[in-house]
C-alpha cells in the first residue's frame, strides 16, 4: 500500500484546483437531416465540414483566425441523422418528414413523450412506440453520453429562427444560463438573419408545443449548458402541397447564399463559444457536474414535474453549501501550506551554535 506523503497530497489537489480554473475546450454537438423532406440542412453540414478539414474556404474569412479559435473546439457533426427519410424524399415523397419506420425522430426522446396536442397529425409527429423506439434517436443518446456536449444544435429548416428550450411548454429556462443563451442568439440572429428569425423558446414562439424533442432532452436530462434549434431556411409564400420548395431553396443563387450565411453563423458560434462557455461557468461552478462525464444511468430519467420546483430549491440550497464548503477547505489547506513551508524553512536554516565563531 502507498503512502500518500503531505506534499504529494497538496501537490495533486493544487493540480485539481488549477485545471478549474483552467480555459475549457468547448466541445459542440451538431446534428443536421432531422427531418427527411429538410435537405438544405445536411448541404450546410456537408460544406461546414469541409471548410473546417480546409478543403474549401469562406470568401472573406480569416484562415489564421479561424485555425486560432478551432484549437480549442472539439466539434461532433452527424451531417444525416435521418438517412432512410431521406432517401424516400430522394426517391419522390418530398412531403414526408419521418424516417423508415415513419416515426419522427423529433417526438421520439424521453422528456414530455407520448404527449399530444389538440392539433396533433399522426403523419407529422408520430412518436413511435416509446421513447427511443427507433435506431437513430437510440444512437444519438449513445453520441450525447460519450461525448458531453457544451453546445448542442439541432439545425431544420422550414422557417428562420432560432430556438432554445423548451419545446414541450411555452417558457424558457430560469437563471443566468437563459439569458446568455437568449443573448448569443440575439447576437446570431442580429449579425447572419438581420434580425428576421423569431427568437425564444420552441414552445412559445413557433406557435405550437412539440413533446418529445431532442433538444428538450438535451437540456432536462443531458444537462448541456447551452442547447438550441436553428430553422436555418423557409419559403413562405409556397404552397403547402410543394414541401420541397417550402423547406429548401430551389434556384442557386438562394442556395450558396443559405449555405454561406450559414456556415459563418456556425464559425461565429465557434469563435464566441468559449467566451460564452466561461460565463456559464463561471455562473455554475458550484455545480461542478457538468465539467465531468454525464452519468450514463441518468439520461432516462424523466424529471417529475410536480416536485420540480422544491427539488430545485433544495438542490440550489445544497449547491451554495458545497460551494461554502470547498472555499472552506481551499482556505485550510493554503493555511496549512504555508504553516508547512515556513516550518520546512525553518528545518533548513543553519543553528547558531554551528556557525564558527
């Protein structure tokens, strides 16, 4: 058995101490082609892609910069989260939305499933059989747990807008974390959709509640910081039966220019993440849980809703005892550091009766 000595103790504690403090690598998780018909998202994945591997540049972007900022991102992309929707789209049924099995993978995740609206159109949001029914979403859930995301976003396409949970009611998150969120979309929505896209929740700005859904999950269960849903593109003036031409451009010109507008808010996400991301930890150290790996037993847990709100009270309230806690015992042991340093000092000095007269 190894005896762990006094100074190899403050040693590694001071090394745990330091990495906190420590710039973070923002890691951000990216999924594009939810949805079948919505094919314009997995041309932005596709090219986003390839000008983060260098194959393609932006007109006008900065490599040194760009190369800069990615040292410290660790991106995930599933560029076609829904392959056999898409190839029925592909194959002519430029209508339908949900995957092989016809089953919408955004009505397929845990929080609020099963939930159905008055309006509720089984062909649009059929949920399937139960929560992660299906391969994709059940292959996602595996991606959210491995990686630990700091950013999630869920990229469709069928109107301009800029989401953040919650989806399933029509209210944003408490806390500071809502307002940086709400606050770096206002500034994407500002720079790359001249303020055209609704900005809020999903539940209280599309005009309709969706139960079920990814980034709900994202927020509730696997606890990212910062989880949101980009509708990158929509013609409105189409007609409802041509879904085509309702959720992705059909001349070029309005394609290169979807796709480059949103390829740099992407790269602008990437470059203001971090400073982003200190905030929000900054604003939750004393939740420490997020900076380590997720538990994968939890992301089953549907939270219930009846004692959320005195649940959170105590969680918060055992937060801030913690936090006192660990400033506690920071403080003791830098006392006992330097009680020891002048102690080892003191060892080392030579005595007076040694020194020749």
């Amino acid at each position: 058995m190894t005896t762990l000595s006094f100074g190899s103790f403050l040693s590694r504690l001071c090394s745990r101490v330091e990495t906190a403090f420590l710039p973070l690598v923002l890691c951000l998780f990216n999924t594009f082609g939810q949805h079948g018909r919505e094919l314009i998202t997995s041309e932005v994945a596709l090219r986003l892609i390839s000008m983060l591997t260098g194959e393609r540049t932006m007109p006008g972007a900065d490599l040194n910069l760009l190369n800069s900022f990615l040292d410290n991102l660790v991106i995930k992309v599933v560029p076609m989260e829904n392959l056999n929707g898409c190839k029925l789209v592909e194959a002519g049924e430029y209508c339908e939305r949900r995957n092989g099995r016809g089953v919408d993978l955004n009505r397929n995740w845990s929080v609020d499933w099963g939930k159905k609206e008055k309006d509720y159109d089984p062909y649009e949001e059929n949920p399937g059989t139960g929560p992660f029914s299906e391969p994709e979403t059940q292959i996602m859930r595996k991606l959210s747990q491995s990686f630990d995301p700091h950013v999630w976003v869920n990229v469709h396409s069928g109107m301009e807008a800029l989401f953040m949970p919650y989806d399933h009611k029509n209210v944003t998150p408490d806390g500071l974390i809502s307002h940086l969120m709400r606050s770096l979309l206002d500034d994407l929505n500002y720079h790359h959709c001249q303020n055209r896209c609704l900005v809020g929740s999903g539940g209280g700005s599309v005009g309709y509640l969706a139960h079920g859904t990814s980034t709900d999950y994202m927020h509730d269960i696997v606890k990212v910081p910062m989880a949101f849903t980009f509708e990158i593109y929509g013609d409105s003036s189409a007609s409802s039966k041509d879904c085509f031409k309702m959720f992705n451009p059909v001349d070029e010109a309005t394609f290169n220019r979807v796709i480059e507008n949103w390829c740099a808010a992407f790269l602008m996400l990437f470059q203001t993440g971090p400073g982003w991301l200190d905030i929000a930890r900054q604003a939750t150290f004393n939740d420490l849980s997020k900076w380590v790996s997720i538990d994968a037993n939890a992301v089953d847990r549907i939270e219930g809703s009846s004692k959320g709100g005195k649940l959170e009270g105590l969680d918060l309230g055992m937060q801030e005892l913690r936090t006192y806690f660990r400033l506690f015992m920071l403080s003791s042991v830098l006392i006992m550091f330097m009680f020891c340093s002048r102690i080892s000092k003191s060892k080392c000095r030579p005595s007076m009766s040694s020194i020749p007269i």
